[in-house]
C-alpha cells in the first residue's frame, strides 16, 4: 500500500473502531485481475442507528485525519448495507444478516484479507 492509501485505510478502520464496528475486515484487492477497486474494508453494525453511527464516523475520521470524503455514498436511509465510494477504497457497513448474504469476503477471496482484531 502507498502511504495515502495506508492513511485512508487506517482512518476508515478508525471511523469503524470509534463507533464499535464489528469484524473489521480489509481486502486488498490490488493483486486482483478487473478488480473495480483496491481495497474493500467491511464491518458489521448491530442496528441502523449503529450501521449509521459508523459511517458518520467513517466520514468523518477521513476528513479530519487525510482530508478525503467519499465520492458517494449508496444506503444511508435504509443502513442495512451502506456503501461509501472513495475512489479506489470501498467501505462496506454491515448488519449483521446483510453481510452473511452476500459474503463479500468470500466473493472477493482472491484478494488478501486482513482481519482487524484490535484497536489500532
């Protein structure tokens, strides 16, 4: 990773961190043939509220550690799955059943998976 895509990744896995996202996940897809990005980073929510909470703190922590804010972002409302784009770093947030549907560490398992298991 280029120390701006470290940055980034270290300030979204913080922003989830902050707002206790669980099973946090990074895939590095860089290795990845027609991968759409280089990395997936994936957590899981106990609620909407929480899945929500997450991702203010995810935009948030972004902005204020390495100046970026997400091109787009897809699920808010709903928070069962809330997709935020930065570009070539996709955050994933979770709850819980949305996530076991549709697997993505499992769809993307080509890729190099890094489970974060303590708070950085």
């Amino acid at each position: 990773m280029t120390n701006s895509n470290t940055d980034l990744v270290d300030a979204i896995v913080k922003g989830m961190q902050e707002k206790k996202g669980l099973d946090i996940s990074i895939v590095d897809l860089t290795e990845v043939l027609n991968a759409y990005a280089n990395y997936f980073i994936i957590c899981s929510g106990t609620s909407n509220t929480n899945v929500q909470a997450i991702a203010n703190s995810v935009e948030e922590i972004t902005r204020e550690l390495v100046e970026e804010k997400p091109k787009h972002i897809e699920g808010y409302r709903e928070a069962n799955w809330i997709l935020m784009d930065y570009f070539d770093t996709m955050v994933h947030i979770f709850q819980e059943e949305e996530r076991s549907h549709f697997d993505l560490e499992n769809l993307w398992a080509d890729g190099k998976i890094t489970n974060i298991t303590e708070i950085q």
